[in-house]
C-alpha cells in the first residue's frame, strides 16, 4: 500500500470518536423491538448464559477479526478485502450490496418512527393502533397485487430521513459520522433511561420483568435457544457485513484494537439488557391492563413498536410521553445505525473511483433515496420490506459471514490478522481466539442452512411464487452476480494492493 494513499485517508480524531461510532452502528432497532422477546422466548433469564457464551466466543472474537481486516488493509470492504487478495474482492462487494439493500428499507423505518413520536402527543392512531398502522397509515395492499401507489404519510419522512443522513454522510468521518454519533447516543442513552425508568413505574410493571427474567434452565438443552443466542449477537453487532471493516479503517494506525473491541460489545449488550428491563415492563402493564398473561401480548418487531406500544401508550399514565421517548429512541438508534449502512457504500465507492466525499455521497444516496422512496413510500412497501429483510439477512449477513470467515481460515490469513491485533492491543488474543472464529464459522454454516431449508420448504409468510422471485430469491441472485462483475471493474487511477507491513513492531508473533 502506498503511503500517499495511506495518509489521504480519512481518520477519527481519537479513539472515543470512533467508539461512539461503533456503538451507535451496534446500538439499532433491533436492540429495542427483537433482543427482549428473543430472550424471553428462549428460556427468559437462562437465555443470559447462551447470550455470554456467543458474546465471548463469536460476537467480540469476529469483531476484532473486522477490525484487522480494516485496520491493517485500511480500507472498505472491497477495497480491504481486494489488498487482503485478489480473490477475496467480490466478498467485499457483497458487504457493499448488502448495505444497498438494507439502507433503502432502514430508512422507511426511522420514518415511521419520526411520525409516531409525533403521533405519540396524541394518539393519533385512535383505539386500534392496529388497523390504523395497517389501513391508515400504510394503507397496504395485498403483496398479490403489488400496488405503488404512493403514500404521503410515508413517502415524507422517509424523504426527510434519507435527506439528513446525506447530509451527514458529506460532512465527513470526523464531522459528519462521528460528530453524529458522539451527539446522539448520549442522548439515546438518557431518553431511554428515562423511558424505562418511568415503565417501571406502571402498574404490572413487576410482572413483566418476572416474565423476562424468570429462568427456564430446561431450554438450555434446546439447540435453538442457542442458535438464537448466536444470532441476536452475530446481528446485533454490526459484524460481517463491512461496517466495522469501514469504521476502522479510519483508525489511527496505533489503536488499541482489543481494549475497544471489549468496550463495544459490553456496551451494545449493556443497552440490550436495559430495553429488555423497559420493554417488558411496560408489557406487564398491557398485560394486567387487559388481564392477560405476558405472553400473550408479547411481541417483537414491527408489532411491538407499532401496535402493542401505541395500545401502553393509550393506557399508561404520561402515555405521550413514554410515546415520545420510545419512538424517540428508536428514531435515534436507527439514524446512527443507518449512517454507518451508508457509510460502507460511500466510501467504496470513494475507494474505487478515486473521488471526493462529495460526489460519493451524491452518487450513493441520490439513487438509493428513490429507489427506497419508489418502493416503500407505496401501498407495498410493508411485504416488499419483510421478504427484502428476511432474505438479505440470510443471504447478505449470515452466508457471506459464513462464506468470507471460512476463506481466512481455509487460506491461512488468521495469523497474520492476529499478529496485528496481538501488536496494537492491550489484550493479546491466541489461540483461544483462534478456536472461536474456526466454530463460529461451523455456527454460521448451520445458522445458513437451517434458515436456507426454511424458506425452500414452504414461501415464506405465504407470500406468492412471483414477489419472493422477484425481491427475495431474485434479489439474492443479483447480488452475487453483480459482486462479482464489480469486482472486474479497474480501480481508478491504480490503488496499492500489495500490502507491507507498516508496523515495523509487527513481528511473528505467537504461533
């Protein structure tokens, strides 16, 4: 790697800078709306063992494996990947669709969310939040017809939201990303703290927690407690999809990578645990308001944001205010999270053409803005969304995971990447490390093929043969088509893949 390109590139200002980067890209909706019930389904507080167990032997060992990558070969995905050798190019291409993918549809959602904090000052969705999100709101279509007709309560905030991450993205990794980051995840924190604290208040607030934390230590013989466990880490984190690749890449070439890697994925579980504690006290107060069991109310996702929280809304004492703060909150964790979705695709993109951070972001977020706009600001976007994030979950996250974590093994690249880490870390990581990211790949392939032989058996949620074609099976297909083709495209004006050591105190190592 040549030096000029090494020292264009851009940095965080400090180590803080980009922590607070790095956890407000782990820190997302799914932290909120998918890891409480995900506990809860899987053994309540003996969920807590398999949860510790995949943080310490896949979540952080593959986060440090990312940050290597990133750090060492100091680029994007492909960028990185194309210097780590040639063949590993098309992954990072992979990483970059992936991101295409997601943004387009995160976007809608922090949308949604804009407008439910909003709607929170006077539950506005009326007595059935349900058939005012479905009917009023969406006004969706049956996936059968595959409607476009617009929808302006969506279309504008989804507009709004895509014009501020933009904004964002060209102000820079210091100012724009990390600035972001550093302003709203303290905010986030203390917005949901209050939230929680004021749902612990609620009447039945007792019997929820009790739901959440009770333990079932016989699910622990259940091997899906434990491939769930696995997999709220492996998404909850950010890994394996380029966004840590990106991120530290802007590191300063002498950063304690271990030490910040432990602090990233403590924290992320840390908010984890705390939405935990919110969301089910306040469903143990939906629950007794109704006089029915926890699990009947429970929920996750898109059903438990927008129509159960709506329902506590309308019962709960100072409900506008416990609306404000969760839809708040959740408009938060998805804006730091979906800069950091974004920022993996601007600075490929600056990576492979040589441009400025500009024209990247003009050239990423202009075309992504309408297509995301096309499709999910219509009467369709609500099943486009669920087949494209079922899918690309699958097979942009947990496949390509799988596919580039088992290369570096198969083609001996772990010890040089744990040589690096070994020379900038206060935690030296060996072979243990090593073991951890061999059987996670044996988790992530059996993760692969369970999902894979889910969706061959039956279509997934009863969706027609024509729309998972088209935005589930076709869309995968295009993406490792076009992964590859991408990665036959020159670099312009010629990168540096031929990568020295430029840590001269990087030596062997621990073999």
């Amino acid at each position: 790697m040549s030096n000029s390109q090494s020292s264009e590139r851009a940095t965080f200002s400090s180590r803080r800078a980009f922590m607070f980067a790095a956890i407000g890209s782990a820190v997302g909706l799914g932290n909120i709306w998918r890891f409480p019930y995900i506990a809860f389904d899987n053994g309540g507080g003996a969920f807590v063992l398999p949860y510790l167990v995949a943080l310490l032997t896949a979540g952080i060992p593959l986060l440090l494996l990312d940050y290597a990558i990133g750090h060492r070969y100091r680029g994007s995905p492909p960028l990185a990947f194309r210097r780590l050798g040639r063949l590993f190019e098309p992954m990072g291409w992979w990483n970059f669709l992936t991101n295409v993918i997601i943004c387009i549809y995160y976007a809608v959602i922090v949308g949604w969310a804009a407008s439910y904090a909003y709607y929170s000052l006077t539950s506005a969705w009326g007595a059935d939040p349900q058939a005012f999100f479905f009917k009023d709101f969406l006004q969706m279509a049956d996936a059968k017809d595959l409607g476009l007709d617009f929808v302006g309560k969506v279309a504008g905030p989804l507009i709004a939201v895509w014009v501020f991450t933009l904004a964002i993205m060209a102000l820079g990794v210091q100012k724009g990303v990390a600035g972001a980051s550093t302003f709203f995840m303290p905010l986030l924190v203390v917005m949901f703290v209050i939230m929680v604290g004021i749902a612990l208040t609620l009447p039945g607030a007792a019997k929820g927690l009790d739901a959440l934390f009770t333990p079932d230590w016989s699910r622990l013989a259940d091997p899906k407690v434990w491939v769930a466990a696995y997999g709220q880490i492996f998404f909850s984190l950010s890994i394996c999809f380029g966004i840590m690749i990106t991120y530290s890449s802007y590191l300063k070439k002498k950063t304690d990578l271990g030490g910040t890697g432990l602090v990233v994925g403590f924290a992320n579980s840390s908010f984890e645990l705390l939405a935990g504690i919110g969301v089910f006290a306040a469903l143990g107060f939906m629950a007794q308001a109704a006089g029915k069991e926890v699990s009947e109310v429970a929920s996750s996702g898109i059903g438990l944001a927008f129509i159960a929280f709506p329902t506590i809304i309308n019962q709960a004492p100072m409900g506008a205010l416990i609306g404000v703060l969760f839809f708040g909150s959740l408009v938060f964790a998805g804006v730091t999270s979906m800069i950091s979705i974004v920022e993996v695709i601007v600075a490929a993109i600056q990576d492979k053409m040589n441009i400025g951070r500009v024209s990247a972001t003009m050239i990423a977020g202009v075309p992504m803005a309408i297509i995301s706009t096309l499709l999910f600001g219509t009467t369709t976007g609500l099943p486009v969304l669920d087949v494209l994030d079922k899918f690309i979950n699958t097979y942009g996250i947990v496949a390509a995971g799988f596919v580039y974590v088992l290369a570096i093994v198969l083609l001996r690249k772990l010890p040089e990447l744990r040589n690096h880490l070994n020379a900038l870390s206060s935690i030296r990581v060996g072979k243990v490390w090593t073991a951890s990211v061999v059987v996670t790949v044996a988790m992530l392939g059996y993760m692969l093929y369970q999902d894979t032989a889910g969706l061959l058996k039956e279509n997934y949620s009863g969706y027609p043969d024509s729309f998972l074609n088209i935005f589930g099976w076709g869309m995968v297909g295009a993406i490792l088509v076009l992964s590859v083709l991408l990665s036959f495209l020159p670099w312009k004006h010629g990168q540096g893949f031929n990568v020295k050591d430029e840590h001269e105190h990087e030596r062997e190592g621990d073999e």
